[in-house]
C-alpha cells in the first residue's frame, strides 16, 4: 500500500499545482493561439452580369448554364430577372437545376424602396419584401440583398448617375424622416427574415445608402443579426477604399463589379487585390458576386472578370 502524503507535503504539492496553472493562463493570456487560417472566398456571379437590363432578361435558366460552364461557385439572381413564373414549382426546377451543375444559389437581388411620405407606398414595399424572404427561402438562398430607395425625384436613372447618385429630397422632406421610414420598414422584416433563415443585406445602392455612413446608421439602430450589409464595390463613387473600408466588418456579401468594354454608365479602376487585402484584415469568408457591368460581350467578358478576381484574391493569401 502506498503512504499517504502527510499534511504539510499535500499543501505545498497543492500550492505548486496552482502555481502552474496560473503560469499556464498567464502564458496562454500573453500567447493567444494564432487565428484559425480563412477559408478561400468562394465566387458566384449576378444573373444581372449577362442582361444588364438591355432588351429581353436573359432566362435565369440559361445564366445558370453558363454560369457553371464559365466556373463558377455559386450563382446569385435578380429577381426582377424572373419574370412572371416565380411558382414555387419553377423555383424548385431551378434549384435542382443548380445542385446538377454543382452550383450554389447563394444570392438574391431585390428592388424596394421605403423612402417615401406615403405609409401606404411603404406598406406595399414592405409586403414585396416579405414576398421576396418567402421566395429566397424556397429558393434555398441564404442572404438578400435589399435597399433604402430613394427621393424619385432625378428624372431618370441615366440623371440620378450623371448626378453621382446624388438627388434632391422631396419638397418639404428631409433625411431624418427618410431615415425613420427606412428603419422602422426594414424592422418590420425581421421577424420573416429570421423564420426563414435569410440574412437581409442592406446595399450601398443610392438613396440614403448611397454612402457608408448612411448604410451603417440604418445597420447600426436596427442592431439585428439578420441584418447586414452587401457591400458593392462599384457604388462609391468618391473615396471609395475608405467607405468599403467602414461596410466590411458587417459585410455578408460582396458584388465585385467590372467594366471590360466600358461601363454604360461609368468605370471605376476598382483596385481588387487592395479589395480583398481589406475583407482578408476583417476576416470575411463569405461569397464574392461579380456583376459585371461593361459593354463587351459577356460570354468573354465574364469567365475574363472570374480569372481577374481569382488572381487578386488569392494573391493576399
């Protein structure tokens, strides 16, 4: 039989025990172990990339096609691309359609907007938007993107980007009221985005998010996990590397445009390797989109923009 440690040896094996333990937290305190390395980002591509809104949409079936013979992850759809069939059958043809070529509908583009005096222009856009969480659910897409909308009141859109995306307000309205029509909108949506398991992402998209700060007041007094940002790359139009900056640490997609050919409206030299060195010092994993927004031909155009992106971001690491 072993003996049994006298009162005095006890105390001071128990004290040294304790010493090592507090040195082992102290080490771990002062020597964190290293980030768990990221994931490499995945790449999908906007329907929108292969219309454009020129002519007749493309067929969400066929930019599923090419998608997948061009390489492509995942694909992310415009909705206002559909068409009239969004029965829940033709959804489902779609979906199957994708897990076929091994592809991801991993977005869902929508068009809303909450700024305007009238509750009951409002409340219709709200029930479009729960219309459309409902279809992204069917749809088995994970994040949509949505908008503040806007004033209405350049005469076209052709203006609204000759004007930088800048509008005058309606008469006798200002930014506050907007901004409180929008925030108390989008909290109607919560609770169906939540049921659904569809993370809502506020774009940089004109109107009152057509800057970051104007994005992030609204991201921030809503303070919701299911709601987020889509961050697009192409919508600032003055200090741009400083506003994506601001949208990255709430960022849950990114639309990555390009202008082989020449932007029908403008082209910006988007710096992609310095884009993903930023998202990579934020650690975001999440999808990147391409929208391509050029005049050349898309079937060259687009698998060229996917090898661009490729090698930018693989290039940070």
């Amino acid at each position: 039989m072993l003996a049994r440690p006298d009162r005095r040896t006890f105390l001071a094996a128990a004290a040294a025990s304790c010493s090592l333990a507090a040195a082992g937290r102290a080490f771990a305190a002062d020597d964190a172990p290293p980030a768990a390395p990221l994931r490499p980002v995945r790449f999908g591509v906007s329907t929108y990339s292969f219309w454009q809104f020129r002519a007749e949409p493309a067929p969400i079936e066929d930019c599923i096609d090419r998608a997948a013979r061009m390489g492509f992850d995942g694909v992310e759809i415009l909705q206002v691309q559909m068409g009239d069939d969004q029965s829940n059958a033709r959804l489902q043809r779609l979906k199957r359609q994708a897990h076929a070529h091994g592809l991801a509908l991993m977005g869902f583009s929508t068009h809303q907007g909450f700024v305007n005096p009238d509750k009951a222009v409002r409340d219709d856009n709200i029930a479009k938007t729960l219309n459309s969480i409902d279809t992204a659910y069917r749809l088995g897409i994970p994040t949509m993107r949505i908008n503040t909308g806007r004033w209405g009141t350049s005469k076209n859109f052709d203006d609204l980007m000759a004007n930088k995306g800048i509008e005058p307000n309606l008469p006798g309205h200002t930014d506050e009221e907007g901004f409180g029509w929008v925030i108390a909108s989008i909290e109607r949506l919560l609770p169906r985005a939540e049921e659904c398991g569809v993370v809502l992402g506020l774009e940089n998209h004109w109107g009152l998010g057509r800057t970051a700060d104007g994005v992030m007041r609204i991201v921030e007094a809503i303070n919701s996990p299911w709601l987020q940002v889509t961050l697009d790359t192409g919508n600032f139009l003055d200090d741009a590397p400083a506003q994506m900056e601001k949208l990255a640490p709430r960022c849950c997609l990114v639309q990555a445009k390009t202008y082989d050919g020449g932007g029908k409206w403008y082209s910006l030299d988007i710096d992609y390797k310095a884009v993903a060195a930023m998202l990579r010092r934020h650690r975001y994993e999440g999808w990147v989109s391409l929208e391509f927004e050029g005049k050349a031909d898309p079937d060259v155009a687009v698998p060229a923009s996917l090898t661009r992106l490729e090698e930018a971001f693989s290039a940070t690491g």
